[in-house]
C-alpha cells in the first residue's frame, strides 16, 4: 500500500520555502534587502526614509475626507509611501508581527484570501504552509501588489499566489478556508460591507482571523483610521450577527471567526 502511494507521488515534490516565525523573527523575510532593491534604494537611503516614514505618509493625507475618498488614497496618493510604511513597522514591531503569523499558522489553510495584503508578510508566510492550496492576494496599491509579487518569484512562491487589485475579479473562489485581514477594516470606508462579505464568502467550517483599530491615534498619527461612532457600532452589530467567535490563546488583538448564516 505504502509502496503505491509513494508510486503516485510526482518524482520530485517541490520543497516550500521556511517562512516561518524564526525566519521572521530574523530579518522579516529579508525584507530590508528586498525593499532596497525593488525601490532601487542604496542600504543607507532606505535606512534615512523608514523611520520618517509614518509621518510621510500622514502628511498626504488631506485630512477628515469624504469615505468614498478612501480607495483613490490608497490607489494613487500614497504610491510607494506605504511600501516604507509598512516595511517600518514590521520591522519595528517584529514581535507583534511575528505572533500574528503564529496564529495564521494555526489557522491557514486551503483557498486563503489575504485582504489588503500590504507588503505580503502573510500572504508570504501563508503560502509556504502545506497546507494552504492557494494564496488570494488583494490589495488596492498598486505599487504594494508588484512588491508581494516580486518578493513571491523570489522566494520561489509565485505559482502558489495569485494577485488582486479588489474582489470583483471573475475567477476568485465562490467560499474560502480562510480569510486574513489584519489592519485593515479601519481603512475601508464600510467596514460593516466588509465583514458581510467575508461571512457570504467564508467555508460553513472555514476561520476569519480579523484584527481592527478603529483610532486615529493619540496624537493623531492615523488620520487615514475611520473612527466614526456610527461606522464602528455599524461594524460591531455585523459582527455579532454573522460571526461566532473561536478561542485560541495566541494573541488578544487578533480575533478568529467561524461564520453564522445570515439571520
Ligand atoms: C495597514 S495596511 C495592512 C497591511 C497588512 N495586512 C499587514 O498587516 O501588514 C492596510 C492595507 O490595506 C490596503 N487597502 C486599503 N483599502 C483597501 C481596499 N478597499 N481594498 C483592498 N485593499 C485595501 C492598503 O493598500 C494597505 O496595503
């Protein structure tokens, strides 16, 4: 029996990369070299430009902004700002980082939708889980979808990554095993919307792994955060109302979900 299993195994099995949390924990998936030479940046500019670079950022925006404006923001005006944005924090904040991916690992299989993807971190580390068939990738910026895809051909990845600018596109999975979405709710305009449709589209049995931070700051840093009182009642109702909440004792900020059909 043994002997036939192994007889129907193709002759190699390609061999994933180790993202994992030590991997992590050690340069952010090479994420210093990586950035440096996608921006075209010597090690030295791309050390002056990460640390001012939530305040870069911060200044484009124009302020209290109409919500529709939000997606044209994250399109067009930060442009390759997020990318140092991103790239600053989770190497600032490696261990927060690292114990999400923890709790992805836990979580992450089959068809994974990683939403608002970022820098690709997770959709990296997802990937190179056995036991994740398919990464969905969707991210509004441009410049933040050819860094991930970048990083993918580079770490051997890209077959198992597939890239999106929304989730309107045809071929995207009818129901996903998993959903990631970490800091990202607070940016999109409805993000009571956004939860409804990881609940339509999420397995009876698959997780959503959510975390949000509905605040601008206390000094104001994160002015692109939606913080208003209706939006964030609006959010927490939809979610009591589609969502079970799944222990796990990982992390505290970072909640996992198993859907609950529609009342
Ligand atoms: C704070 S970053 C989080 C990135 C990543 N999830 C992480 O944890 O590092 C928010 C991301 O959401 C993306 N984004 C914002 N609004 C979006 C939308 N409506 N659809 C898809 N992506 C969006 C931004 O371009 C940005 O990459």
């Amino acid at each position: 029996m043994k002997g036939r299993l192994l007889a129907a195994l193709p002759a190699t099995v390609p061999s994933l990369p180790a993202l994992n949390i030590e991997a992590f924990r050690a340069d952010a998936f090479a994420l210093r070299e990586q950035l440096a030479a996608f921006l075209q940046l010597s090690a030295a500019e791309l050390e002056r430009r990460l640390p001012c670079s939530t305040e870069e950022l911060a200044a484009l925006h124009p302020g209290a902004f109409d919500p529709e404006q939000a997606g044209n923001f994250y399109e067009e005006t930060v442009g390759d700002g997020h990318l140092l944005e991103l790239a600053a924090w989770h190497l600032g904040s490696r261990d927060y980082i690292a114990d999400t991916l923890r709790l992805q690992q836990h979580v992450a299989r089959g068809q994974l939708l990683d939403f608002g993807g970022g820098i690709g971190t997770h959709a990296l580390a997802a990937a190179a889980l056995p036991a994740v068939e398919r990464v969905w990738f969707v991210d509004l910026n441009p410049h933040n979808r050819a860094f991930m895809t970048w990083r993918a051909e580079r770490l051997g990845l890209a077959e198992k990554i597939s890239t999106c600018r929304d989730l309107d596109i045809a071929g995207l999975p009818e129901h996903f095993d998993t959903i990631i979405c970490l800091d990202v709710l607070e940016h999109v305009p409805d993000p009571a919307a956004q939860l409804e449709f990881f609940a339509d589209r999420l397995q009876p049995d698959g997780t959503a792994l959510l975390n949000w931070y509905f605040f601008k700051g206390f000094q104001g840093e994160y002015p692109f955060h939606f913080d208003d009182t209706a939006l964030v009642e609006a959010f927490f109702r939809t979610l009591q109302r589609r969502f079970l909440e799944v222990f796990h004792p990982w992390l505290i900020t970072a909640r996992t979900y198993r859907p609950m059909a529609a009342a």
